[in-house]
C-alpha cells in the first residue's frame, strides 16, 4: 500500500513540475513579445500625445477666432454653433495609499516593464 501511495505521489509531482516548466517557457515566451512591443507602444503613446496637444491648440486657435471681432452680416438666422467638449476631462481621482500615480503614457509603459523585469528577478 506504502508503495502505491508513493507511486501515486511521485507521478503528481512529476506533472506538476512538468506544468510548472510548460507555464514557464510560455511566461518567458510572453515577456519576450511583451519587450519586442516596448517600441511600438512608444511609438503609439508618442502619437496620442502629439494628438492631445493638437487638439488642445486647435481647441486654444476656435477660442481666439471666437474673441476676434468679426465683421457684421446682415442678420440671419443662424443655427447655433456645436460645442466641443472632450470626455478625456475626468474629475481627479481619490489619492489611494501604496498606489503610484502615473502622469503620462510612457511613464505608465516604463512602469510595467520595470514591475515586469523586478518580478522575474
């Protein structure tokens, strides 16, 4: 009985350990496409940066147009202008303990890829 138990046992550890490998290489094979990305997300959050701040100028150049005096029509009835309101303008969130707050895109990247690099280590 002692040696079927052992048997029993030796077999669940070598799958486990089997599992464990398998879940290894494809972590490693993860973290491997994950560090191949580094630049293109970058890349991406460079861009969403440079568009934020051509919509914030572009928002800055309707403002000045609007306070610029603007020679008189003859009244018509014009349909009122559209506003522009953005949904990227969020209240500012609770400050939580043991949270690190993140100021822009590439902070945040550089951030998960230092976690990433400390948890393997």
């Amino acid at each position: 009985m002692a040696a079927i138990i052992d048997g029993v046992i030796i077999v669940l550890l070598i799958g486990s350990i089997t599992y464990g490998y398998l879940v290894s290489r494809k972590v490693r094979l993860l973290m491997a496409t994950l560090r191949e990305l580094e630049p293109l997300v970058d890349e991406f959050s460079s861009a969403v940066d440079k568009s934020q701040t051509s919509v914030a100028e572009m928002r800055r150049n309707i403002e000045v147009a609007e306070e610029a005096p603007q020679p008189q029509a003859a009244p018509a009835s014009a349909p009122e202008e559209a506003a522009f309101s953005s949904r990227r303008a969020a209240p500012p969130a609770p400050e939580i303990p043991g949270l690190r707050r993140v100021r822009d895109k590439k902070e945040l990247v550089r951030a998960f890829f230092d976690s990433a690099d400390t948890a393997r280590v």
